[in-house]
C-alpha cells in the first residue's frame, strides 16, 4: 500500500446506497460508513459480492448515521473479520442495537419466504446476507463519541463530527490525515428539519465530499405548521375514500416525524380521530430511543409518542389482523418498500380503489416504491402480479434530506475549499446538475463525481487525482435492472394483448414475441459452437 493519503468510493457514487468511503494511509485503513444497496435486484446483489478489500484489514469505521444505506453491511463485516471500533455519536450507538439487529430478522425472514415460494421451486436454498446475531454483534463493537470532540480511531487520523441535521445522532466528519483536512458531510438535513438544528461544521478544507440527493430539485421550503396542513389535507381525502391510508416509512425518523404531525392534528381537532397503526416493531423500538434523547430534541412537547390514537403492532398475527381493517392510517417500513411489513399492506391495498398509498420519503431508481410513484399500472410483489388501483400521493416536505438550494448553501459555509469537492450519494441527474452548478460558483479547484471503485489520491492544497478507474460491473448495477423491466412486461402483458383487435392477432403478437426468443438461443449456440468447437 502507498503512504499517500487516498480515498477510494466503494458505494453510494451515482446512486443513493451502499454508503462507502475507504481511507488508506501509511498502512492504516478507515471506513466512513459501511451501508447496504437497496433498489434493483442487480444491485442488491452486490450486497453478497466480497467486499473490495479485506474485513481483517481495516482498522477502525466511522459511522456517519443509523440508516440501513449507510449502516447495513456492518454485520456482514464484522461476521467476515472487521474486529476494530466503529465510532458514532451516542443516539447512533442505541439505535443501532436495534436497527442492525431487525436488519438481521428481516433478511432471516426474506430468506425463509423466498424459499417458500412457488416460482424458485427446484432452485438452491437462499441463504439470509446475515442473522440477527450478526447484527448484535457489529452493534457491541460500536464506540460513542460527543460532537465536536477531537479523537483519533487510527493512528495518524483525527476525526471530529458536527451534527448533520438529518436525524437523530447523524453526522458530518471532519478528518486530519497525514497533513489533509477533509470533510465527509454524510446525509445533510434540510431547513426547518423537525427535531434537529440545522448543519454544522467548520469552514475552509483540501477536500469536501457532499452528499447530493436532491442536487437536482428544489422544495417549497414549509414551515412544521404548513407542512401539518399539507398532510392534515391528504388524511382527510384520504379517509373520505372509505379505505386505509397506507404510509411506507423509514422506521427512523420519518416515522416520528409523522408522528409527532398526526398529534398535533388530533388534538387541535383539524383532523378526525382515526385508528393510527404503526407497523413496525423497528420503529417502535427507535422512537424509544427518541423519547430517551426528548430532551435534547426541538418540538417535542410532552409525551408526544404515548398518545391514545397511536396503537404500535408488533405481533406478526396482529399485523395480519389489519388485512380486515377499513378508514384506518397504517404506517409501515421500510420506506421505499423493499422489504418488511410494507409489501404486505401493499399487497392487501393497492388493488383496492377506496385505499390510499401516500408516499413521504425518497424512492430510489429501481425499488418498488419508485416503481409505483412513476405511475405503474400493476407491479409484481411477492411472486404475485398486483394491479394498481389506490389512489397513489406524494409529499415530499417530509424529505430529511437537503435540497439544492440547501446544499449549496451549506457548500457556500464550507469556503474555501483548495482541492477537489467531490459530490456523491446521488442520481446521476442529481450529481450533474449540482456539478453545473458548483463549478459555475467555483467552489473548489475541481469538482469530481466520483464512480463507485474509483480512488484517488489526496493532497493538502491540490486538486485530487484520480489512480484507478472505475468498476464498470459495479456502475452497470445502478437504476432500473432487466428484472424490473421484466416485471414490469410480465405485469402488463396479458392486459396490453387484450387490447388488440381480435384473437388472430392476439396468437401473432404471443408468437412473434416467442420469435425474438428463439433467435437468441440460436445466437447464442452459434457463438458457443464458436467457442467451443469439435474436435
């Protein structure tokens, strides 16, 4: 390994998952963040890929916040050797035990019912990426530290974290490693962010990597009153319907938020009193965690979390039980919908026309929930084709993340910056169009989108340069995968024949189609005759 200081994106670079920032120096090697791919099936698959460098290698992980994108191949690290501290602030450290441990559960129990279904009869046994005692076990190797505290998680690197504002425990790191000043931002809260202050950090870096989400839009920038209406609005519809209100919900933060929303309703009577069920034990056990840190919290007046409409399920059998409910508000993870108790309320009312499916968290290119946000008509959940029926509705003032007015004002805080401002954990519309932008505003000597595999060397005062290239296995992963484009075909496909005139053409269309099919086989077999030919 060289001495010089380098930084190489093992995630997260033009796509919003799999958080990964190795730092190499002098033998040493740190790891800001360690988070799952969610989306695609074709990048979740790179969640059981080896990982780029050796687990009994790295020496220390600092952890930027609890969400699962960040956070959720902990235990897979651990479990493959990584037996160094992962350093977080103290909220981080609790939610932890819980996050990475229902983490564990849920690919336990995706595993068996994956394994139970009819279309992988025949197929090798899918095995889970990890348990629930992986989780527990990264969870113990964690290490809290207070913000703005100078520490040193390897020998020769300084670190020091400032609140992020994007949720409980989230925060940027400031990094001293081998003369470079370095600052990672993490996820960044937006204005008005319920619970939280806005970003801190200082100013004037080498380098500065920045998140860049929602480098592509602009939100109406509401107050907690104004975004209480909009949804007070939304309930009200959607009650008026007859059917349920389903809520897909990141169990951290987002849950509370709405939480703490739907109180304030209730009790100034701007919204009926409504059975509301939180689905999710993972976000029960996380608001416990914010009713620990109340104190510490903006907005939180009284037992917020303990009010009589509020009914938290944990009961597999009482979650079930919901199937017959009507005009009842259910919140439910995980937020894009790619796992957990969700995709059961999903299956059970979206078909329905009286039912609402309100959607309050970022969807990322490739998942289920971006799937139906971008109007599909049937989706394929759970080996079962499901027609789209509910009403399908969108706030987006729930975002805990930055928009691009706020990310640019964050970066304006951050001047100067003498080398390379790096801009990652984004779409790549988002990316670019933050790109225009910086370099238009000269915010650093360069601005880099890094691709995931790339690394670069780092130097105090210079531009960062690039030494190795991308993985392009890794950047072909990103956005919509051929199995959403075949789930999407198989879906629809019998609804789109039924559309054509008359059974002849119907029987031309299904046999053109098988055409295109056979084709490739004999393709297919010309070139392996190629290959492999007779002796």
């Amino acid at each position: 390994m060289s001495d010089d200081l380098s930084v190489t994106f093992h995630g997260a670079a033009n796509t919003v998952t799999g958080s990964c920032m190795e730092y190499c120096h002098d033998g040493k090697r740190l790891l800001v963040d360690c988070g799952l791919f969610q989306g695609s099936r074709t990048l979740e698959a790179l969640n059981r890929s080896p990982f780029a460098f050796s687990a009994n290698d790295v020496d220390a992980i600092i952890l930027t916040h609890a969400h699962i994108d960040h956070s959720g191949l902990l235990p897979r690290l651990v479990a493959d050797g990584f037996d160094g501290d992962i350093w977080c602030t103290a909220p981080t450290s609790d939610l932890l035990e819980f996050m990475l441990a229902d983490g564990g559960r849920i690919q336990e129990s995706d595993a068996a019912r994956r394994n139970r279904r009819r279309d992988r009869a025949g197929q090798p046994p899918f095995e889970p990426l990890y348990t629930e005692q992986n989780g527990l076990a990264a969870w113990r190797q964690s290490k809290a530290v207070d913000l703005e505290q100078w520490f040193e998680p390897v020998p020769g690197f300084r670190a020091r974290l400032w609140n992020a504002g994007h949720i409980l425990g989230s925060a940027s790191v400031e990094l001293e490693i081998a003369g470079v000043h370095l600052l990672c931002s993490g996820d960044l809260g937006p204005e008005n962010k319920a619970f939280h202050p806005d970003p801190q950090s200082p100013a004037s870096f080498d380098h500065v990597v920045c998140e860049a989400t929602y480098g592509d839009r602009k939100r109406d920038h509401l107050t907690i009153e104004e975004r209480r209406r909009l949804l007070g609005a939304e309930v009200k519809a959607a009650l008026a319907r007859g059917g349920n209100l389903v809520i897909p919900v990141f169990a951290l933060e987002r849950t509370q938020e709405l939480l703490l929303d739907l109180a304030a309703l209730i009790d100034a009577k701007q919204m009926a009193a409504a059975p509301i069920f939180i689905d999710s034990p993972l976000a029960n056990r996380a608001t416990s965690v914010f009713a620990k840190y109340a104190e510490a919290l903006e907005d939180l007046n009284g037992a917020v979390f303990d009010h009589p409409a509020f009914h938290f399920v944990e009961d597999v059998n009482a979650s079930i039980r919901l199937n017959s409910v009507s005009g009842a508000i259910i919140l439910a993870a995980s937020g894009m919908c790619e796992g957990g108790r969700i995709r059961h309320h999903l299956k059970h009312n979206l078909a329905r026309r009286e039912s609402t499916i309100l959607f309050v968290g970022y969807q990322a290119e490739g998942s289920l929930g971006r799937i139906i946000v971008d109007g599909a008509t049937r989706v394929r959940l759970s080996g079962e084709d499901i027609a789209v029926r509910a009403q399908i509705c969108r706030i987006d003032s729930y975002s805990a993340h930055a928009d691009q007015d706020d990310l640019l004002a964050w970066l304006d805080a951050r001047q100067p910056i003498a080398g390379s401002l790096f801009l990652s954990h984004g779409e790549g519309p988002a990316i670019e169009a933050l790109r225009h932008l910086t370099q238009s505003r000269e915010y650093a000597a360069t601005i880099v989108t890094p691709a995931m595999g790339e690394t670069y060397r780092l130097s105090a005062g210079k531009p960062a340069k690039r030494t190795k290239t991308g993985d392009p296995a890794l950047q072909a992963a990103i956005g919509r995968d051929w199995q959403n484009s075949y789930a999407d075909f198989a879906t629809n496909l019998k609804a789109e024949l039924a559309q054509i005139e008359d059974a002849a053409t119907r029987a031309k269309a299904v046999t053109a189609m098988r055409e295109v099919l056979v084709r490739y086989q004999q393709v297919r077999s010309a070139r392996q005759g190629r290959t492999n030919p007779r002796p």
